[in-house]
C-alpha cells in the first residue's frame, strides 16, 4: 500500500499528495496578452494526439496502487508531458525535478520500470510519457 495514499474508509484515499505534487511544479512565467488566432501556431496531428492522451490522466491513483515501489511517476510525466508537447507549452526544465522530489517527500517510491502502472491506467497513458519527462529532466 503507498503510505502517500493515507486510508479513508473502506475504498477511499486521500489522494491529496497529488495536489501538493501539482503544486511544486509551480506556475510558467508566460506573457498571455490577447488570445492568439488558432491558426497561428499549426499543430501536427500526431503531436497533438500525443498531447492529448497524456492530457486525459484523471490522477485517479491506479497507478501508485498496482505499482509495486508506490510510485507516481506516471502520473507526474502525464501532467509535464502534455504540456511540453506543444509549441506553446515549452515548460521550464525545473519543473520535472520539483515534481519527482516532492514526489519522494510525499513518501512515493521510485519508478523501477515494471510498467504496470501503464497496464492498469483507465485512460491507457503510456510509459512513453515518463521518457518525455526524463528527457525534459535530463536536458542541459
């Protein structure tokens, strides 16, 4: 059982440790300004799908819970993953690390690459998300 995931009742979580997760990656200091026309900034179809299926986790915990380290790794690869797949959502290099060390502060283990957490997933989110994650981690 992931200790990060304290037992309410019987069938319940408290699954707020994802919150805190969201929370450490912070904010990206983007200027907004009027909204841009859609077709601007054309998207390829492929790269947009990729977008959008890492875009779908529900942060539902199935992943943690199958996992035999409890870890949340592909929770936190499908929140960074959509982003960065977009033109317009380059995110900050930091954010990775601040989301997997607050991941480990919150008592998650680490990913071991069992992908199990992928077999179980309810929106079929795939481990090929943590490799975009760990690529925006590991850039210089």
């Amino acid at each position: 059982r992931a200790t990060a995931f304290p037992v309410i009742k019987d069938l319940m979580v408290d699954r707020s440790a994802f919150d805190r997760i969201i929370q450490a990656g912070g904010y990206i200091p983007v200027r907004t300004g009027a909204a841009p026309e859609a077709n601007t900034q054309p998207v390829a179809k492929p790269v947009a799908d990729k977008a959008f299926d890492a875009a779908t986790c529900i942060g539902c915990g199935a992943c943690v819970a199958v996992c035999p380290n409890a870890s949340a790794t592909l929770f936190i690869a499908a929140k960074v993953s959509h982003l960065s797949s977009l033109p317009q959502g380059q995110l900050d290099h930091k954010r990775p690390a601040k989301m997997l060390a607050k991941m480990e502060a919150e008592g998650f283990g680490s990913c071991s690459n069992y992908r199990e957490c992928e077999r179980v997933c309810p929106k079929q989110i795939r481990t090929d998300t943590i490799v975009t994650m760990n690529k925006l981690l590991y850039q210089s």
